[in-house]
C-alpha cells in the first residue's frame, strides 16, 4: 500500500475519530465485494480500507503509527525490521477484532449483518419520475401510475420451487468465507444468495428465483402543497428481493410544471396582472384570478405605475401538511393602448394639451437630463 492510513481514507491527520469512523463506513460501503463480485480491485481496495480503519480508530495503534510513519509501522506490524514485531500490540488482523468490521458497517446502513445464520438479500428500491401541474399540487390528488418491476411469484409464493435442501456450498449459513494472508472475507454463498438453502425442484414460472417481472398500477396519494422534488416513498413496493426476501421501496418523485399565468415560491404565489390605462389614472376596481378559481376582486387607487404590487393574504399555495396558505402576490402592468381610431387620438391630444401645466415624473426626468447636459 502505497498510501497512508489517512489517504486511504480521505481523511487528514487531524481528523477526530468519528470522522475516520464515517469515512470509514462510507468507503467500505462503497467498495465491498458483495457489491461487486467480478472486480478484484473491489476486494483489494476493501482489505486496504480495513486495514487502515484497524489502525487509526485504536488510540495506542494510531499514536504509534503518527510517529514511526507508515513505512516503519507496516513493516514492523508485519515482523520486519521496523522493531515492532509480530501483530503490533496484539494488532491481529485474522483474529475476531476484524469479523466485528462487518457487523459495524452494515449496522449503520440498514439492521447489521448476522453471523452464522442464513441471509436474505432485500429488494433493489426503484425510482418513478411524475410530473404534475400546479392546480393538481394545490388541490392534492389520487394518481394512478404504471410501473414495470420483479414481483413475488405467485405461484412458488416467491419460495422459487419445491424441496428446499441445505447449500452444500454454504452448509446453511447462506455466506462463506475466504482467506487471504491475514484477511478474513465473509461474502453472500453464490449457490443460495444468502438463504442457506437450495431449490431441488425450480417453479417453472420464476425459474428458481422467487420472482417474476410484472406491469402493475399503482395509486399514489399525493397531498396538497407538494412542489418540485419533494420525495414519496411506497413502502415494498420496489423490487421483490429472489428466494422470499424483504421487497424494496418505490419512491415517487414529484415534478410540477410551470403555470402560464402564476409563478411560484415556496408557498406565495406571484401573477402580473394587465389594468387598462383610464383605470390606473382614474382609479377602479378589477378581478384579480387566484388558484381556487374564484378570483379576486382589488380596488386600484388612481395614478397606479406599472410595477407596483398588493398582497392577498391567504390566496397562495397549501402549506405542505400543515392547515395554512401561503399568499398571492399581484404585480400590476399598466396596458397602454394600441391600434387607437381617430377620435381617440384626438381625445389623447386634448388631454397632453389639458396637462401641460401639470408637473409629471416626465418633466423630473427632462430637468435632470438637461441639467446633467449643461454640466457637460
């Protein structure tokens, strides 16, 4: 190994030991060779963790190794000439110490691993992409999907046939182990999978596996509130696991599509929102739409500018599992007229030529410029 301890790990020489821990568990996760049985550097990269972890988690094993560094602590630990001698500090790593590594591992990712007994494999999780719109996530909805995926055979009741017999590969204790120098490999039979048992007579439809792949529909009950990414999760019903084991779980990911008039935040909602021209100068009242289809309606002071905002409290999106709304938020867009007939033009001339006594942010604006040019 020509790494050290901490880079095997990816951890500093100052790390505390629960980060060499969750390193740990991490990188072993991510290289064990039940997880890649036709890669020997899986294997090799595995040993190398452990070896690593054994040293570094042990106070006295650690301390030694910071200081006589790493050339000097492995070739001592292995009876070189590095003058710690055989099994540093009863540092055995074909001993018991090194079977608890797998026990620690798989604890902390989902139940531990049990020794000496039969295992069963749990069903791969699946992931479903569904799309929905926003008047579908602020009502809530029940939704049928389609979903292709192994399920228990029906026929064998996911047992994969008749006359079950001991492996004789495994004698029953569904993994077995190998060694390699001072390494002990405990890895899931490959005659039974885990299960500690044989099929004599394989069922015809699952042939032998306890599972068969099946189109299903399923309801997804999707409450009111959801936005982009929430994550649902339909407990057993992802993969059924072969010879009987624990199915996996289904977890739905939600994707809500774009409004053409609202646009959301969180909770709030936030729409633009066209007032004719006489309506922003004269003031008036106008229908504001909001989600539950009822609409709004907002009273316009006059002389209201493009750009200004109200709020309307409450008409916003559902708060995701909890009894509250969020709120509405209208940005007004003062409408200019278009394709004006002559009489109104005419009627536009009169009033610019009734207001030209008037002072406007229009006259602000062209004293500010005019004064900016002079200092030019």
């Amino acid at each position: 190994m020509s790494q050290s301890y901490y880079e095997v790990l990816g951890v500093t020489q100052s790390a505390s030991f629960d980060d060499i821990k969750r390193a740990f568990r991490v990188k072993a996760k991510a290289c064990h060779p039940d997880y890649h049985p036709d890669d020997p550097e899986a294997e090799k990269k595995f040993k190398e963790i452990n070896e690593a972890y054994e040293v570094l988690k042990d106070e006295q094993k650690r301390a030694a190794y910071d200081r006589y560094g790493h050339d000097a602590f492995v070739n001592g630990m292995n009876g070189g000439n590095g003058g710690f001698g055989q099994g540093f500090g009863g540092f055995d790593f074909g001993g018991a110490g090194f079977e608890n590594i797998f026990d620690e591992v798989f604890s902390a990712f989902g139940g531990g691993r049990r020794r000496g007994g039969p295992q069963t494999t749990r069903g791969d999780d699946l992931r479903y992409n569904l799309e929905i719109d926003l008047a579908e996530a602020y009502t809530g909805l029940k939704k049928n999907i389609q979903v292709e995926n192994y399920v228990k055979c029906e026929k064998c009741d996911g047992q994969g046939g008749k006359n079950l017999t001991t492996c004789p590969t495994c004698n029953g204790r569904g993994h077995v182990q190998t060694r390699q120098g001072f390494f002990v490999m405990e890895t899931e039979c490959p005659v039974c999978h885990g299960r500690g048992k044989t099929v004599k007579d394989p069922c015809p439809d699952c042939k032998g596996t306890g599972r068969i792949r099946k189109k299903r529909t399923l309801e997804v009950n999707i409450p009111a509130g959801v936005d982009t990414g929430v994550r649902m999760r339909l407990s057993g019903e992802g993969d059924a696991a072969m010879n009987g084991g624990e199915a996996g779980d289904l977890y739905v990911f939600i994707s809500v599509k774009e409004h053409p008039i609202f646009k959301r935040d969180g909770a709030d909602l936030y729409c633009e929102v066209p007032v004719p021209m006489t309506t922003a100068a004269l003031g008036g009242e106008i229908l504001v739409p909001t989600m539950d289809g009822k609409g709004e309606k907002v009273k316009i002071k006059a002389g209201l500018q493009t750009g200004a905002q109200t709020k309307i409290k409450g008409k916003g999106m559902p708060v995701l599992r909890a009894n509250s709304f969020g709120d509405l938020y209208v940005i007004f867009q003062v409408e200019t007229p278009t394709n004006l007939n002559a009489r109104q033009k005419e009627l536009l001339q009169e009033f610019e030529q009734a207001g030209k006594n008037n002072q406007s942010a229009c006259d602000d604006f062209l004293t500010k410029i005019k004064k900016i040019w002079q200092g030019l």
